[in-house]
C-alpha cells in the first residue's frame, strides 16, 4: 500500500486525529478481501476521515465498531469466572 508510510508519519506527527494500532492481513492465507485494524479513536468518523484523506476509502469498506480490551492475565490474578450463555 503506497499511502502507509505517509499516515505512518502522519500519526507519528500528530497530524491524525486517530492512531491505527496493529494491522492484520491474511493475504498470505490466501484472503485478498480482508484486512483488520485495531485503531484507537474518540469517533468512529476520525477512521473514515484519515482514510479518506488519504484516498483509501476508494478501496476499503469501513465496519467500525467500538470494542473492550480483556486483560486475561488480570481476571487470571483475580480467579474470575466468565461463563457463556
């Protein structure tokens, strides 16, 4: 992707209003379809908007959803028991 290293510099300069944290890519396994971020964020329109600023909208299809981190060697510290439903 020629415009990663220009929103690499971009978050690095503080010039973004979001930061992509990790990218995973299953190009390797075959997957040309897929590609997963993990971005930190006050709003899910700042993805879109860097993206945008950057031209890659032209290419992805955005599915933004807010999540929570689970420490699991914390609950492990806390003997907590998570069950399904």
């Amino acid at each position: 992707m020629k415009a990663a290293p220009n929103i690499a510099q971009a978050m690095a300069a503080g010039k973004s209003p979001c930061t992509c944290l990790k990218i995973w890519s299953p190009l390797a396994y075959g997957r040309e379809d897929y590609l997963f971020s993990l971005w930190e964020a006050d709003f899910p329109q700042d993805i879109e908007a860097t993206l945008e600023s950057f031209g890659l909208m032209n290419y992805f299809t955005l599915d933004c959803m807010r999540v929570d981190e689970i420490d699991w060697a914390k609950l492990a510290r806390k003997k907590v028991l998570i069950t399904a439903r």
